[in-house]
C-alpha cells in the first residue's frame, strides 16, 4: 500500500516537472513592449485622422497645432513632421530632449505617445501613453492633417524615385 502512494507521488512529481519544463527558457521573439509586433506603416495606411482628432484631446492642454500657435506647457506642434525633437524655436526644452537624437516622423511619433519616458528618457512631457496602436495611427493622421506635413506623407512618398520622368 505504501509503495504505491509513492509511486503515484513520484509520478505526479515526475510529470509536474515535465509539465513546466518547456515553459521556462525565455521564448525568442515574445512580448517586450510589443513595439515591433506590427507595422506602423499598414496601420498608417488605414488612419482616420477624424477619430485620431478625439484623442487630440489628451494633448491639447499642453500642445497647439495651428501655424504660429503659441508653446503652452509643450512647444506648439506645427511643422513637427520632420523636424528633429527638441527644435522648435523659442520654447524651452529639457536637456534629454535637446540631446535626443530623434527625428520626428509617424514612426517615432508612434513610440512617443506610445511612452515617452521610453523614446526620451528624462523629457519633460508628462504622459501616460496610449495603448492601442491603431488610436496612436488616428491621431498620428490628425497631427499630419494639422501641422502641415505634406500631406501626411514621407518625402520619398511624396516624390517617388522611380517616377521622375528621365528622357536620354
Ligand atoms: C502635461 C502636458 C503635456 C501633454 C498632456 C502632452 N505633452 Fe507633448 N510635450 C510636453 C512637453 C513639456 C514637451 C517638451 C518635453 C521636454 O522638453 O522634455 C512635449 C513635447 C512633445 C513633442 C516633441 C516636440 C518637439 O518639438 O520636439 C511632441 C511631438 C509631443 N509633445 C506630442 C504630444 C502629443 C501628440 C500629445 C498627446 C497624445 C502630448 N504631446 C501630450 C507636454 C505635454
């Protein structure tokens, strides 16, 4: 009788062990951040900058838009796209922001808002981030609509390589 218990003890034990096994080494390519795991692009391309106007809200207090609008807690936004962080004349920025070597594009727009303490460590903007990838593109359409980038679109974008027209 006794032997059996411990045999059946042995067994759950055995089979527990074989039960965790596999879950412990540290599976390349899971989660961290979950910044990579998609395509700012593709969400991009499906954008409503009328949605992402809604959660312009989160940045208002702080942020104007418009061409020549004043810097209020956060320099005003206009012309943005393109333009290096930390450069906009006539507001003063944190040292972690001038010394950043970023520039402004949907790309690094998406990871600021996403967590800004994580692009920038140290800057000054406090924010709490927006989760979901698909609200960042709406409202990363919204700012382009607004602060003048060209048409919401990079430069290769705008003039494409290949189709300038080259007669021999
Ligand atoms: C509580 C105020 C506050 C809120 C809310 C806020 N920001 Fe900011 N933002 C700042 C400050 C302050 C800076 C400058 C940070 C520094 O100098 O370290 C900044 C910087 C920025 C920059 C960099 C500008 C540049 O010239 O390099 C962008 C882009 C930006 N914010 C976008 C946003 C967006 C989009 C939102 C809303 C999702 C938002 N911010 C919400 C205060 C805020």
């Amino acid at each position: 009788m006794y032997c059996r218990y411990v045999r059946v003890l042995i067994v759950v034990l055995v089979l527990s062990v074989v039960a965790c096994g596999p879950a412990d080494p540290p599976q390349p390519g899971a989660k961290s951040g979950g910044s990579d795991a998609y395509d700012i692009a593709k969400l991009m391309a499906s954008a409503d900058a009328a949605k992402g106007k809604a959660f312009f809200m989160q940045c208002r207090a702080c942020h104007s838009l418009e061409q020549g609008g004043k810097h209020m807690i956060g320099p005003n936004l206009y012309g943005v796209f393109g333009r290096k962080a930390g450069a906009a004349p006539g507001f003063s920025y944190s040292d972690a922001m001038l010394a950043a070597d970023v520039v402004w594009t949907p790309e690094t727009l998406d990871h600021w808002i996403e967590m800004p303490a994580k692009l920038i460590p140290g800057s000054r903007m406090v924010f709490v981030g927006i989760r979901n990838p698909q609200d960042r593109a709406n409202l990363i359409a919204y700012l382009q609509a607004e602060t003048g980038d060209t048409a919401g679109m990079s430069p290769e974008e705008a003039a494409p390589a290949g189709e300038m027209p080259q007669e021999p």
